[in-house]
C-alpha cells in the first residue's frame, strides 16, 4: 500500500478531474444506499433527502458568500474551480438577467447508473440531489434557477438556467 507520501506533489487538469469524478461517484453511492437503508427503516425518503440537501445547499451558498444582484455574478461563483470539467461545464449565455449552463456529464448519474438503478430511480435521486442547488440560490433572494433538461431523465445535457426573479 502506497503511503500518502509516496503521492506526487502536482496532478494534471485530466488527473483533478477524475480524482473529483471518482469523490462525487462515491458520493452518489452513500447517498444511494442512505436512501435504501432510511426506506428500509420505513422513514420518509423525500422529506429526510429533500430536508438534508436543501439544508447543504444553504451551507454551500453561506460558505461561498453567494448573495448574488445578477445571474451573470452567480454564474461566475458556481463556474469555476473543478467542478467545470468534472461536469463538463459549459456556459452557453452570461448576461445579468439571464444565465445557462450546461453540464454534458454527471458522475452522480454515471455512479447510479453503474449501481443498476432504474431510470425512474435515477431521476428520482437527481430530484433530491438538486435540491442542493435550489438551497444554494435561495442565498440569492433576487434570483432562481430551473433545470429545463436533465442528464437523470433522459436529456442530453443537464441545462441550468439561472435568472432574476421578476
């Protein structure tokens, strides 16, 4: 066994991306099998995941200090660091009303889908784990986000509008 010394000093970008895709992979996992186990004891599945993720959402977005005016500054807070091409992040517009992203990969799908999940079960848990995303916006009053087209359901991409409330 290779002790954490023996580890190199620097990674390539391709090297970051598959050691973060590999964390969110098994992150995916545990949050599978929490599930089962939670179903299996009999309790609400939706609330406790729903409840949880929200509340990591509100975390991620106080930790990040978003408390964003424009979907274009909320963009820029989210589209950086790995994330970009563990996902496969794209930005396709980048205004201050507006702003879409698209992610053409998901580990957390890749992850469910190697663990024989239905597609219902997939779309299920990709549900739950947006939620975090949604918490994450809520630190933003001003503005909100929908997902028009998801990976876990079928689509080509998971597209990310970001907007102003009106």
């Amino acid at each position: 066994m290779k002790s954490i010394d023996s580890m190199k000093d620097t990674y390539t970008k391709d090297e970051v991306v598959d050691i973060l895709r590999g964390a969110i992979e098994m992150r995916a996992r545990w949050f599978y099998l929490l599930l089962k186990e939670a179903e299996a004891k009999g309790l609400d599945v939706k609330a406790l995941a729903e409840s949880a993720i929200t509340k990591h959402g509100h975390m991620r977005g106080e930790s990040a200090g978003i408390n964003r005016e424009t979907a274009s500054e909320f963009l820029r807070d989210l589209y950086k660091g790995a994330d970009i091409g563990a996902f496969d992040m794209k930005v396709i517009k980048d205004e201050d009303e507006e702003a879409i992203v698209e992610f053409s990969r998901c580990a957390l799908v890749d992850q469910w889908k190697k663990l024989g999940c239905s597609d219902e079960e997939i779309a299920t848990l990709c549900d739950y784990a947006s939620c975090g995303d949604y918490g994450m916006v809520s630190k933003s009053p001003k503005l909100q986000i929908e997902f028009p087209e998801l990976l876990s359901k079928g689509g080509q991409c998971c597209r990310m509008i970001i907007s102003k409330k009106k």
